[in-house]
C-alpha cells in the first residue's frame, strides 16, 4: 500500500514469523499493524522460543498494532 511506508502485506491465510531470538540483539525490535477490518493475524515465533512468556503465536485482532521487541529473555509485545 502506499499509504504504508516500508509495510509487508500478508493475505489473510498468512502469518508474520519473526526471526529467531538468538539471531536478533538485545533492543531489535518492529511494530506491526494489523489493518485488515475483521480477520485476525498470527505473528509466529522459531520453536523454542517464546512471546510474552509463551510459546505463541501471537494473535493481532482486526485493527490494531503492536510493538514486539527483544528483551532479555524472550520476545515481549506492547
């Protein structure tokens, strides 16, 4: 979309996989956007590691966004 400056867009059945925690340093971190008006989307983490303390996918409801970043032990959202 143009109106998305430096945006990936996914069809619905797809899902967001970040890359793995070993590979990224400490302070990495993306935000994404889910601007689709009613499907959910998945943002899927390398087996083993962990979101928010779980082993995820993190699911983005229909029109909103969030911040993922690499923390210390784990990948955390906002």
């Amino acid at each position: 979309s143009p109106h998305q400056t430096g945006a990936i867009v996914f069809s619905n059945a797809d899902a967001i996989t970040l890359p793995a925690f070993a590979a990224c340093r400490t302070g990495w971190w993306c935000e994404v956007k889910n601007i689709h008006g009613v499907t959910s989307a998945n943002v899927s983490i390398v087996a083993g590691d962990t979101i928010d303390g779980g082993a995820g996918p993190l699911a983005l409801a229909a029109g909103t966004s969030r911040r993922i970043f690499r923390a210390a032990a784990g990948w955390r959202s906002i």
